[in-house]
C-alpha cells in the first residue's frame, strides 16, 4: 500500500508540493506554501484527482455590470457594418478569400486611415517584402500614412519587437506562413498555424490589441487550416466575389461582438476597393421590356436590402434529348425542387426543356424568399411573356404549391418603391404595400393563371 504523505499548496499560482519550503519553485513567490491539512492523499491521488489542489477563482453574477466594449472604427463604412461598428481592442479577427480577391488592399486601406486618426498600426507580412507592400501603398494613394511595416514570419521575433512599443491594431499576413519555434515543423502545417494563432491571440487578450489574422482558403472556399482557428478568434470575416465581376462582399460568418447578418459591399477600382452604398445599382442590369424570363427579387442581407436580378431560359428540345438544369448564384436543389412543383401542382411541363438559372451581377442568393421570383422567371421563359420592368416579387413557395409568407417583408417593398418600382408579387399575407401595388398570391397555381392570363 502507498505511503500517505502530506502535500503543500502554493496560495500564489496553486502548485502543489510535496514538502514545505521557503519559495515556490514555480511563481518565485515567498512563505506562501501551506499545508493543506484535509487532504492526506497517496501519491497516485496527488496526480490524478483534480478536485483540490488548485487556485480558487472569482465567479461573478450574470447580472453584473458590464461595459460595452470600445472600438476603433476604420472610416470604411462598409467594413465597419460587418465588424459591428470597427475593430474591438484586445480582440482577433479572421479574414478569409481567394487569392487576389482584395484582403490585403482592404487591410492596407484600414491600416492606413486609422494611423492617420492617430492610432499605433504594425501590418506585418509573412508572404512579401516591405518594399513590395510599401509599394502597393503607394499605387493606393496611401504612401504618406504613418503605418509600421515589417516582412517576418517568426512569432516570436515579432512579439518581442512588439514588447516596447504596443500598437492599437496589428496585422498578421498571413497566419498561414507564421512560424513558431515551439513546435516542430513547417509553416502552414496544422501544428503550426494553431500553435502561432495561440500565441497572437494571447497577445491580444494580454496587450489590449486589436490583432487580425489573415487566412488562405482551400479549393472549396473554407479557411485553410485547422478548424480550430475559427473557434480561436472572436471574428471570422469571408470576403467573396468573382474575378470577372467588380464587386466583392464582406460577410460575417461569426462575431463575438455583433451581428452576423450584415454585409460590406466593394468594388474594385484602379485605386482600391470603393464602398458601394447603394448595392442594389450595382446589381440591377439594364432591363429591356422585351425580354422574358427576368424578375427583380429584393434580396435582404442583415438590414440591407439588396435588389437583384432573375434570370431564367428555357430552351425546347428534340424528344429523346437529355434536358441539362444549370444554376449559377442559386441553390440547384431549390431549382429542381420549384420545377417539381410547377409540373405536379401548376400542370407545366419542364421534362422536354433545358433550363438555365442566373443571378445577375454575381450575386449569390441562399434566400428561400426567392422561390416566387424564380417561379415567375421561369413561366415567364416558358411562356415567352415578358413580366413588367416595374416590378418585383418574393415569397417561399412549399411541395404543396403553398406561397408562404417570408420575413421582413415591408421593408423589401420599401427599398423596392425607393428604387422606382410600383409592382410587386407577393404572398397573400402582405396588406401594406408601402406606396407599392401588390398582385398577392396563395397558391403558385394562381401565379401561374395571372402571368399566363388565363383569369
């Protein structure tokens, strides 16, 4: 049987020794060792039973009073409205992209006009020299901002520069070419990204600095790395759009500090990313009257409404052919699922034609409100009758044929008649139209009949 023996607990840090002496070997603190004398425990108890041994901690009640956290807002309006109203001392925030998609000139115009407010900035990058940086600045119009640069990829060289001279936001370029000599292995690993994370991220909590960390993504658009890191940071931020498009969107996937429903919106210009107030003009096409198959949809990101376009073709084709379903900025499931619908329940027939869906502009859409628009595109392609310029639609549409009311409805209408529109097809649960005529609908079936002309 195990020998009892007694056990001293350091009141300081917590540490457990098994005889009393002078100092504590692990805080450096004095006389602060005491015999805990309700706990005569055998060795194998001292290691492995968790229930005594450590320091108390202060619990506090939910009610207690609590400050709103300060922020340092960017002057970028937009990225602000993803942020909840600007970066958050001590926090850390994760942005993600594509590669060339604009994470870096955003960063770097956000650097650059909170050093010019009078805030300490550092931007260091891991993936190019300050000169390249430095220079890309200067394309921007941002080459006289007091920003601190530096090209490192050594966490801890960077937080030891870091020890004499705090700065309010630090930039790290990327999380996944920083290196810490902790932990064996290349830059990049899983190892490594979490390891280096942990530490800037401790950094932050420590210092009071607002730190933000940016990411690669992996082929299918995820942040690269372990999942862990998103888990690790207070904000992960997603900065989408096409190449081929001007405009890219800033979203919130996760926010400790606000919301996660609201969107930035940019277009890349010849001096940077421009703020786009207004997203519903960049993503309305010019409308010709003549054409089928186009509905306008008002789209709802946090509270912005965004109006977009719907486009939809169908095209005949000879018996025996395959038709092909192809949907760009939609979910192709919710397409197969509003054809379904329309042949069991409106009697139209979509087996002999291939159908194509598009979301002008770009714009990606995971909106169930839209199943009304697309029903009305796609009667209006098959049909060849072109639906009114002036107007709008929205509604979810069930397997039933059902259209169901959708949240947020008067303000859609309201951002709708602002940009000049006077009609709109809507579930029949709507009543005001705010300054909008509304052709109101309980079944897709009905739809069907007016845009058919049928009653």
């Amino acid at each position: 049987m195990a020998k009892p023996q007694k056990r001293y607990v350091c009141q300081s840090c917590g540490s457990v020794s098994p005889k009393w002496q002078g100092q504590c070997v692990d805080c450096q603190e004095w006389n602060t060792l005491i015999e805990d004398a309700g706990a005569v425990v055998t060795p194998f108890q001292a290691r492995h039973n968790l229930q005594s041994g450590g320091r108390a901690i202060d619990l506090v009640g939910l009610n207690a009073d609590v400050a709103l956290p300060a922020r340092m807002p960017t002057s970028i309006a937009e990225l602000d409205r993803a942020l909840g109203g600007g970066f958050v001392a001590g926090s850390a925030t994760l942005i993600g992209g594509d590669p060339g998609i604009g994470k870096s000139t955003l960063l770097l115009q956000a650097t650059a006009k909170l050093a010019s407010a009078g805030k300490t900035v550092a931007y260091v990058s891991g993936e190019e020299a300050a000169d390249q940086v430095r220079l890309r600045a200067q394309r921007l119009g941002l080459g006289r901002a007091p920003v601190q640069l530096a090209a490192a990829t050594s966490v801890r060289d960077i937080l030891t520069t870091l020890q004499t001279v705090v700065p309010d936001l630090l930039v790290i370029d990327s999380i996944q070419t920083m290196h810490s000599d902790l932990i064996e292995g290349a830059p990049g690993t899983v190892s490594q990204v979490r390891a280096s994370a942990g530490e800037l991220i401790r950094f932050a909590k420590e210092r009071g600095t607002a730190v933000v960390l940016v990411g690669h993504v992996t082929k299918d658009g995820t942040i690269a790395g372990p999942r862990v890191l998103e888990h690790m940071v207070d904000t992960v931020l997603s900065f989408e759009g096409e190449r081929s498009h001007q405009y890219r969107i800033l979203r919130a996937i996760k926010n400790r500090f606000g919301g996660t429903d609201e969107i930035g919106v940019f277009a890349m210009g010849e001096e940077g990313l421009d703020e786009v107030s207004n997203p519903s003009a960049l993503f309305l096409t010019h409308r010709d009257e003549n054409v089928s198959g186009a509905i306008v949809f008002p789209a709802l990101e946090g509270t912005r409404p965004v109006l977009v376009e719907i486009q939809a073709l169908v095209v005949r084709l000879a018996s025996g052919a395959t038709p092909r379903r192809a949907v760009v900025g939609w979910d192709a499931g919710r397409l197969a699922m509003i054809l379904a619908v329309l042949e069991a329940r409106c009697g139209l027939s979509f087996s002999t034609a291939e159908v194509y869906l598009n979301v002008a502009g770009g714009y990606r859409l995971s909106d169930p409100a839209a199943d009304l628009a697309v029903a009305a595109a796609l009667v209006s392609a098959l049909s060849e009758r072109p639906l009114p310029s002036d107007a709008v639609a929205f509604g979810e549409i069930a397997l039933s044929g059902e259209v169901r009311p959708v949240a947020h409805g008067p303000l859609r209408l309201k951002e709708s008649a602002k940009l000049g529109f006077e009609r709109a097809l809507v579930p029949v649960s709507m009543k005001d139209g705010s300054g909008v005529k509304l052709s109101a609908f309980a079944r897709l079936g009905a739809l069907v009949d007016h845009l058919l002309g049928r009653g």
